[in-house]
C-alpha cells in the first residue's frame, strides 16, 4: 500500500499455537505491484522451506500480539493506533472507523476486521457520503523493528474491490515523507485474485507501479480465502525475503533496484488494514457480498538466530 493522503471469519474449533506523525501516516495505503518475478530478482535456493521458519528460529520476541480477549473487545492500545478518515490518493471507497466498530477481538484468540457496506456515522469521504467502513491498525509511536522475522497468520476476506494487506512503513515518514521512507509489503491481496498475494518494496525511484515485487500463487486453483496462511519476511541488512507458509518465493537486494538508494536498513512499524476499492483493486460490483473480514490469529516479530 502507498501513497501519501488526507492518503491486507469463520471461529475454528482447534487453534495451533507456536509460541508464546500520526495525521500524516494516518492514511497510507497500497500500491499497485508486479505480479511476476521482474529479472534481476534473488531466487531462494530451496522454493519449498523458509530460510527461518517459526518453528526452527530459537530467536528472541520483540512484538507479539496474539489477539486473546473477550469478545468484542478492542485491540490493545498499548501495542496498536486505530487510524480514522478515508482515502483520496489511492481511490478507496471505505472509511476507517475509531474503536471497536470495525476492529475487535472474536473471544477465540483472533483479531477480526471487517469492511462492511454501511455509513452510520454519515462519514463523508473523498467522493461524497461513504458508502463502507473498514479499520487499519498500525504500531506507530508503539514498535518499531529494524530487522527480523516479521509473520502473521490470517485469513483474508475475499471478493471484487476487497484489498486486505500486511505492510511496514520507515519510521521516519514524517521527515523524509514517502516514497524516501521505504515501505516493504508483506502480503497485499486484491479480489480479483483470490489465488495470488503480492510481496513488494516501495522506496524512492522504485514506488507506486514501479514497485519491486513479486507474486505467489497457491497451487491448485486454491483461494487464500478458504483457510488461515502464515505469511512472513525475513528482514537484515541489505535483503528482505518473502514466505507463505513457509514457502518462499523472493528475495530483494540492492542490487534488484537498478541504482536506487536502499532505504530499509532503519526502523519500521507495522500496519494491518482492510480496503474496499482503489485504483488496483476496482471497486466492489454486484458480486461482492458483505461484510467481509480478515481474521488475524497473531503478529509477531522476532529477532536474532
């Protein structure tokens, strides 16, 4: 997601657990990304296995959010701002509510947001009366990680126009501003794609279309609404690699960005948002139902070897 404005449910009956500024960032959002490998991009030298899986790291936790709480409740406040207002520069349709209204825990250790076609608050966005509501979450002022292994498993809504993602923006966007603050996004999904996520870099020289990425695809005609996926990337100095369920799928260096400054060798916090619409995804049309929810069982952020 990027771009600069006034600016990705079903209770199951067993959960595997592994392990134990703000007006200028508040309405960011995802950019349109490469869907295939570009040339010049690091393949991983085994496709099948993450370089560091949750399970194999023995690495220190930074962050964790594990989402358990009484039904109903909001996220914690000590860990996550509820960003509010809606979104010009990226053509979404929704507003992102303050609270609980869109974002709020299950009571069965996930963490729900849910973009529904609904204005009962008669929000006015960029194109007149909102027609959705939606939440994003971000960590700014909270956590900030520079390097890691940065994982969330979830499971993403699904349908025309709807735009879940799991991103990073550089801490420092409220000086040097966006695209020089970088953004790495972990997953982004748009509906007319339900098979396909996205991972890409964003930075200055190399953001909007021009993004660095590249997609995965899940094998078998399968969409990644149909169950909960771990999606993750392993973070150092000079490379950021992308995984889904521990898969991985592409590797980004300097060397991938043709002469371009490297700006993801600093701090970064951590967004979680739910869109309805904008330039890449199209707006919902008839076929779209709602609500629709992402259901998020955990972020963690993890350190070390």
């Amino acid at each position: 997601m990027t771009v600069p404005s006034p600016h990705p449910a079903v209770p199951r009956a067993s959960k595997r657990r592994r392990a134990t500024l703000y007006a200028a960032l508040s309405l960011l959002c995802c950019s349109v990304v490469m869907t295939a490998l570009p040339a010049g991009a690091s393949a991983a030298p085994d496709p099948h296995t993450a370089a560091s899986s949750t399970a194999s790291r023995t690495a220190a936790v930074a962050f964790a959010d594990e989402f358990d709480g009484p039904a109903g409740s909001a996220v914690d406040g000590g860990k996550w701002l509820t960003e509010t207002g809606d979104n010009v520069n990226n053509h979404e349709r929704q507003y992102y509510t303050a609270g609980n209204d869109n974002a709020a825990l299950d009571g069965q250790g996930n963490l729900v947001i849910t973009a529904r076609k609904e204005n009962p608050g008669n929000y006015q966005c960029w194109y007149g009366t909102c027609e959705y509501t939606s939440s994003r979450l971000n960590t700014s002022g909270k956590f900030t990680a520079t390097y890691g292994h940065v994982e969330s498993r979830m499971k993403i809504p699904r349908g025309q126009g709807i735009w879940p993602a799991f991103w990073m923006l550089g801490a420092d966007i409220g000086s040097v501003g966006w695209p020089n603050s970088g953004e790495i996004d972990i997953m982004e999904n748009v509906g007319f794609e339900p098979g396909t996520v996205h991972g890409t870099l964003h930075g200055p020289g190399y953001s909007g279309s021009g993004g660095i990425g590249a997609g995965y695809t899940l094998p078998g005609g399968a969409a990644f609404a149909d169950d909960f996926h771990t999606f993750a990337v392993d973070w150092a100095p000079d490379s950021v690699t992308w995984s889904v369920d521990g898969t991985v799928y592409q590797r980004r260096t300097p060397a991938d960005l043709n002469g371009n400054a490297w700006v993801f060798d600093k701090p970064f916090f951590l967004i979680l948002n739910l869109a309805v619409g904008g330039y890449w995804p199209g707006d919902p049309d008839g076929s779209t139902s709602f609500p629709q929810q992402l259901v998020v069982d955990y972020v963690r952020v993890t350190t070390g070897d």
